[in-house]
C-alpha cells in the first residue's frame, strides 16, 4: 500500500523540506542581489547613480561592436539555418552569464531562501514552487536566459510538466519587459499622459493574468494530460 508522502508530487516535498529548513542571512543578501541583478532595477539608473549599472545584467551583457556596414558578426541579409546559427550564437554570452551567477548564487544560498519566501505568493497564483521566481525574475531581462534557467530547473526535477507550461506562458506574456519597455518604448515616453513606470505595472500584471488563465486551462480542459505528475 503507497504512503501519502510516496503520492506527494516532488516539488511540494521540496516546499515542506524548506519550510523546516534554516536559511541563513547570507541567503537572503544572495537573493536580494540576484532579484535586484535580473529584475533591470538598475537598468536605467539617474545619472548620478549612474555607476549602479554595473550590477545590472544586460549592463554587463553589453553588445556586439558593428562590423563596417554590416552592423554586428550577425549581419545583415541573412537566411535559412546560417542566419539562424549565427543569431543563436549571439545569445550565448548572456546566456551562459545567466547560468553562471545563478550557480554562484546558488551556493550562496539564494535558490533556497527564494523558495522559501516566494513559494507562499506564486504556489497560491499560479501553481508553480517558490525557485522558479529567480527563472520568472530573469525573464523581466532577458528572455534567452530565463528560459535557460526554467530548463535547468525542469532537468533538476525541482519543477513539473505542468509548472513548465504556466512559468512558459508567464514568461511568454511581455517576455524581456524591462528591456524591451525602456529599449523600445523610451521612444514614446514624451507622449505618455501618465506617469512611465504606469503601463509598465499592467504590462507586469497582465503577466500573471496570462499565467493564471493558462493554470486555469491545465487544470479543467487539460488536467487528464497531466495526472500522472
């Protein structure tokens, strides 16, 4: 006869585990770091803070110096799977910065300590364990980089199928927000009759929306492909 705790998906084990678990104060100073690090809070600090940046992840991913008047090794013109190849190439480095911060980060600590304080708010909303929100905050920077930490996350067995799905259409929803908002949107700004950090707010918002609905859907029209987990 199965045991209740043999029949408990793994990442709720992993929540219960934590809650009994210690975390120091030199975990939360790592998850601190890391959210203000990927969330872009400095990205587009004033002017006399302006040195703030260089805690700032697509700060430190920079960009690709330009190539004559081809703009940067990519090129321009390009087709078919070489053109592919070579914009998958351009993603590596702030990919693999991702990565890398996020195991130093890691052995600090920070993955515990933001299970620990964030699975009460996401695990309620949209169903997912508290040590996707560092995937999730990543994402607000860099769509390439939070996917790749949703798949570490996935190949570690700390998150489900269906966690998978609901952090993917969370991500989806406004992907790289912060970037792309002040990259693309800054252009605008003098029209805005509102205050900027407003549609900033909905947009972050309407994340959730989208993560709920998609929670929602695997849960009532879907829920037979997902009973095994």
């Amino acid at each position: 006869m199965a045991s209740d705790t043999l029949s408990t998906p793994l990442p709720v084990q992993e929540d219960e585990n934590l809650e009994q678990e210690k975390v120091g104060i030199g975990a939360y100073i790592s998850l601190f770091f890391a959210i203000c690090f990927f969330s872009g809070v400095f990205y587009k600090a004033p002017e006399a803070y302006r040195w703030v940046g260089a805690f700032d992840f697509t700060t430190l991913i920079g960009k690709f110096g330009s190539i004559s008047d081809f703009g940067t090794f990519v090129g321009k013109g390009g087709v078919s799977a070489r053109s592919g190849f070579l914009f998958a190439l351009s993603l590596v480095p702030g990919v693999m910065l991702a990565l890398g911060l996020l195991e130093v980060l890691s052995f600090y600590g920070a993955l515990k300590a933001a299970q620990k304080l964030m699975t009460p708010l996401l695990r309620p909303i949209l169903g997912v364990p508290g040590v996707t929100g560092l995937a999730l905050i990543t994402d607000l920077q860099s769509t390439d980089a939070g996917a790749a930490l949703t798949k570490g996350l996935l190949d570690t067995g700390k998150i489900t199928k269906k966690n998978l799905v609901v952090m993917s259409a969370w991500q989806y929803a406004g992907a790289g927000l912060v970037n792309n908002y002040f990259s693309i949107a800054s252009a605008l700004f003098f029209a805005f009759v509102v205050p900027v950090w407003i549609p900033l707010v909905i947009m972050f918002c309407l994340k959730f929306v989208g993560g709920v609905f998609v929670r929602f859907c695997l849960s009532t029209f879907y829920k037979e492909d997902f009973k095994n987990e």
